[in-house]
C-alpha cells in the first residue's frame, strides 16, 4: 500500500506565491515515486480563527469546513508545509490550522519547504516544528530552504529552483518516506 502525502500551502493571502512552489515540489514529488501526492491549499478550506465549540481532541467537529479539514489531514501519511515567514514568524493561517485538530495529527511526520528573502524562511520554519510537535507531528531536520525565492521565478511565472534546493528536496521526500513508513504501526 502505497504512502499518501500532503503537501500543504500554508499562506492563505491574496498574492502569495506558495501555489507556485508547490506545484514545483508537487511534480518533484510525483516523480521521486514514494508517496501519492496531494496538494492541498490550506485557502479552499477557508478556516476562520478556531471557531468549533468543543476542543479538538474530542474529535466531534461541527462545522462543515473543519470535517473537511480533519479529512484531508486524517487521510494523510505525511506532510510538506510550503510555508513563508511572516514577520520573523510562522503565518497565523498555519498557527490556526493546526489548532483546529488534534489526533488526525498524531503520529505523521512532516517536512518543511519555508521561502522568504535572505533568511529564507527558517525562523518560521523552526515556530512551526515547535508547534507541530505539540500535536505529536514528527518534524524532520530534511527541509527545503529557498533564500530570495523571487530570483527562481521564470518568465512564465513558474518557480525553477536551482540544483542544491532540487537535491534538498528529494533528501526530505526519502527521510519523509522513512519516517511515515516507521511511524504507520503507531497509528494502528
């Protein structure tokens, strides 16, 4: 049984330039060949600041949108957040999705591909690993760090990185399989 992972962009604001790097990452995925690969765009589930009424570990979601959200995560092995710094931070639209779950978290690990200007998106990268460990998310220390990402967009508007981040990105997606191959039992 083949691996499904989720490769998630995180920025949900108008103008972002998070689709353009996932679907980069999505086709490098699709051709390393460990996982099914699904990209989700954390904007189409529209998640308003945590609104459900009960806590997320109950796992009894009301609304519409967050049974959708529980899904999509539920259904997953493995996580890629494509995911930009926003003021030496992670963006509240990642802070808020992961809020709205608990288990359908556990026992998954993720990989992170941050984006930004010189720092690359790191120091949200390492907010986000510190967060994604309280929801028992395994993130790896493979990632994808892409420094001033605007000189990697072609003239037709796709993102073309350069060798060491394509590299990069294939090293996360073969730590990622190890690791959702290993942690697939715990979640029973």
């Amino acid at each position: 049984m083949s691996l499904k992972l989720n490769v998630i962009t995180v920025s949900t604001r108008p103008g972002r330039m998070g689709p353009k790097i996932t679907d980069w990452l999505v086709s490098v995925a699709r051709e390393h060949g460990a996982f099914d690969v699904v990209p989700v765009d954390l904007a189409s589930f529209d998640l308003p600041v945590f609104d459900e009424p009960k806590h997320p570990r109950l796992g009894q979601h009301e609304h519409a949108r967050t049974k959708r959200w529980a899904e999509s995560v539920g259904s997953a092995d493995a996580f890629v957040f494509v995911t930009p710094e926003y003021n030496y931070f992670a963006p509240p639209s990642f802070v808020n999705a992961v809020t709205y779950l608990s288990k359908e978290w556990a026992y998954k690990p993720a990989g992170l591909a941050s984006y930004g200007g010189i720092s690359a998106g790191l120091r949200a990268a390492q907010s986000e690993k510190q967060l994604l460990t309280t929801v028992k998310v395994m993130p790896i220390p493979e990632a994808v760090a892409i420094p001033m990402f605007a000189q990697f967009l072609r003239e037709d508007d796709t993102f073309q990185p350069n060798e060491p981040i394509v590299d990069g990105a294939k090293l996360m997606l073969s730590e990622l399989h190890r690791w959702a191959t290993a942690l697939k039992p715990m979640r029973g």
